[in-house]
C-alpha cells in the first residue's frame, strides 16, 4: 500500500503480484475501471505503464488505484 498527495490529490495505491489462473495478466484498475477506460488521452496512457515497462514488471503485478481530488491529470 502506498498514499500520495500533491495539492488537493490524494491517490492509495495497492501493487501486489499477479493473483489468479496460471498465465493471467496483470490488472490495471483506476477507481474500479481499467485505466484505459479511466485516462483517455493516449499520452496519459503511456505515462500510467512508463515505470512498469522501465522496470520490466508490466503484466506480473496487479495495481489498483483509488484518487480523489486533483482533477484528471492531477
């Protein structure tokens, strides 16, 4: 678990490794919603799995985030 704040933003944040059937896929949840579906710019998408990719673990973890506050690119 992990909080962070910045101004009026507050986002809580679970990693946890891949839980479920042999080959499944690691899930990316924004306030209960993929986070494709969540961010619908492109850019903000890449940003999201930037640190994923960087540190080869995209697809092995299942990360769930809550935010409040901050609007969209907050």
């Amino acid at each position: 678990w992990g909080t962070g704040r910045r101004k009026t933003a507050v986002a809580r944040v679970r990693v946890r490794p891949v839980q479920g059937a042999p080959g499944a896929e690691g899930k990316f949840v924004v306030k209960e919603r993929p986070y494709t579906e969540f961010f619908s710019e492109p850019q903000h998408h890449a940003t999201c799995i930037a640190p994923l990719k960087a540190t080869n673990t995209l697809g092995k973890l299942d990360i769930f985030v809550n935010v409040a506050g901050g609007g969209i690119t907050g």
